[in-house]
C-alpha cells in the first residue's frame, strides 16, 4: 500500500517535472510512478544514498521522483510518433 500511494505522489511531481504529451494516460503515469519508484530506490541504493523508506517523507519522495522521471524520458523516447 505505501509503494503505491509513493508511486502516485512521484508520478504525478514527476509529470509536473516533465511537462509534455506522453502516449498514454493517468493510468500508464501511475504505473509509470509505481515503477520509478522502485527504480529510484535500486538507483539510490547503488550510489550509496540507502533506498526509500518505510514513510512518506521527503527523502523517500525525492528519490522516487528522480526515478520517475528517469523513466517517463526513456517511456518518451520509445513510443514517441514516428
């Protein structure tokens, strides 16, 4: 239950970061969020930083977000239109 409620507030700071049209909608950037939060916490494992926590804090939010908005880039770059 937190990742998801970290995930949501990540991805939508991260969208607030990242301003554009994605393909897809609210529901890919929850997904999306979810996700970049378990990648910002295996990001900032590997450089030291810990992972997130087991709170809603601005630490565990921070570090989530920057792995949100790692992968709404990569998310752009792979389905943009051709």
């Amino acid at each position: 239950m937190y990742m998801l409620g970290l995930g949501l507030i990540a991805g939508i700071i991260g969208k607030f970061l990242t301003p554009g049209r994605d393909p897809g909608g609210c529901i890919i950037t929850i997904i999306i969020g979810i996700a970049g939060s378990f990648l910002g916490g295996y990001i900032a494992s590997l450089l030291g930083w810990g992972g997130t926590t087991g709170a809603l804090d601005l630490r565990s939010i921070g570090i989530s977000v920057l792995g949100v908005v790692v992968l709404l880039l990569i998310f752009r770059m792979f389905s943009g239109k051709k």
